[in-house]
C-alpha cells in the first residue's frame, strides 16, 4: 500500500494457497493475537518479522511502487537474511493480494514451484 507496509497472514487469500501448499510460517507471520489474521503492518524497523525460508513481495499502485522501491533499496531490507540469500521474490500484486479463485490459486502456486522448489 501507498502509505504502510503489510505482511499478507494465514487468513488472506494468498496466506490460505500458500499454508495448504505445505509452507510453514516463522511464529510473527503467523499473527496468533492478531483479530484480523488477513494481514498485518509493518514499519520499517520491524521488517525483521518478514524474514524466512523465501519471502514474496508486491505492491498496489505506482505510488505503492515507490514506496516500495524505498523500502526494498534501504538497509534495514538490505539486511534481512532472505535477502541476502536472494530468496526475495516480487509477484503480481493482482493475482496474491487482490486475486481470487482457482486462477488466481494457480498462479500462486506456479511462483512457489519457480521460486521456493529446492
């Protein structure tokens, strides 16, 4: 989004393709206090509950873009192990967080065949 940064859950679309295709979430992705299991938000100093295995990033809009250019050329994204072992993937923001549906399922899982198949 233009103006925050959210970590997509266990309850979104994208969250519920991705945990039935047998991936685990680090226990910060997992949201467990959260009332709203969908998405949560981050600031930049806290990007750190984003690591793991493979992480797949997106954004909503031209101006989300810039943000998100911003975000992902700073040190702190910079930093973050995933990063570091280029297991960061940008996808179709249209078709994981705003598609849904068996076409919109089937692209998810041809990102995570191309990009987290060991």
């Amino acid at each position: 989004m233009p103006t925050q940064i959210r970590m997509y859950g266990p309850e979104s679309f994208s969250g519920i393709v991705v945990g039935d295709a047998g991936f685990g979430r680090p226990e910060p992705q997992r949201l467990a206090d959260a009332q709203d299991r969908r998405f949560g938000e981050l600031s930049q100093e806290n990007l750190s509950q984003a690591d793991g295995d493979v992480l797949f990033y997106s954004a909503y809009g031209d101006q989300a873009a810039q943000s998100q250019a911003t975000v992902t050329g700073g040190p702190l994204w910079k930093n973050l192990p995933v990063v570091k072992d280029g297991k960061a993937h940008g996808v179709d923001d249209e078709t994981w967080m705003l598609g849904i549906g068996v076409t919109a399922a089937g692209k998810i899982l041809d990102d995570l065949e191309k990009f987290a198949t060991p």
